[in-house]
C-alpha cells in the first residue's frame, strides 16, 4: 500500500518536472482579433480543449495594447483581423505570419508538390484563386509594412 501511493507520487512528481513547460506552451493559442472596443488589432488568447483532437476554446480573453481594452470574449469568425474573401468564401488566418505562410503556400503552389498535409486542405474555389489570394495578401502585408515580401 504505502509502496503504491510512493510510487504513484514518484510518478506525478517525474511527469510534473519534466515536460511541463512544453505542456503549457502547446495549450494556449493565439488570434490576432479586431478590437472590439476601437477596431484596431488586439490579440486573443485562448486555451486548447479536447482529448482526441486539440481544438482552441472559443471562450478566452481580448486584449488590446492600443485602446487598453482587456475582458473575456467569445471568439467567432467575424473577429478575425486576417482574412481575404476569396469569390465566396473567406480565408482566415490567425496570426501575420500564418498569414504570410499561406501567401508563401499558395504562391509556390504549382512548384511545391509536397504539400499534403490535412492543416493545408482548402477549399477548390481557394486553389482556383491562387494569384487573386495573393495579389490580396501581399496588399494586407504592403499595408502593415511587411514589405516586400520575402
Ligand atoms: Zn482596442
């Protein structure tokens, strides 16, 4: 019995130092949102949910280094600050440099036959407006004076 609980400890104890930093920094995700309070970029912090398949919480908290605005907030799909309408659908990134990642992907698209990973599964109608998502990416980027692009 008291080898047991020991044991058990020892085990809490192993798995608690080892990879807990690791743990933590895969929990918690990030979007760059627009402000609900003055429309200018603010960020939205959240934690991943689930057992099977990791997804983000919509429920996490806003925060804005330019109007000081600071709550919980429930996240949807209207708040992101990264997205280009492609004919009828929306493309939506989470951060600048995700969305300077897809720009990369759908630029080098036709050169780079290695991509078949399931995070990079869109739509047709994206692989149809390949040139035309760019075009609009590299404006969002030439605006936020990411420029040229690399
Ligand atoms: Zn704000």
């Amino acid at each position: 019995m008291l080898t047991a609980v020991l044991l058990h400890f020892c085990g809490l104890a192993l798995i608690r130092r080892t990879p807990r930093k690791k743990i933590m920094a895969n929990k918690t995700i990030y979007v760059d949102i627009i402000c609900p309070k003055c429309a200018e970029k603010a960020r939205f912090h959240s934690e991943l949910v689930g057992d099977y398949k990791l997804y983000p919480d919509k429920n996490g908290k806003v925060s804005c280094t330019n109007c000081g605005f600071n709550s919980n907030h429930a996240f949807s799909n209207k708040d992101y600050f990264y997205k280009v309408q492609v004919a009828d659908r929306t493309l939506y990134a989470q951060t600048l440099e995700k969305l300077i990642a897809l720009r990369d992907y759908f630029k080098n698209y036709e050169q780079d036959k290695g991509h078949h990973s399931p995070d990079t599964d869109f739509p047709k109608t994206f692989y149809s407006n390949k040139e035309d998502i760019v075009k609009k990416i590299n404006f969002i980027l030439e605006k936020e004076k990411h420029w040229p692009p690399r």
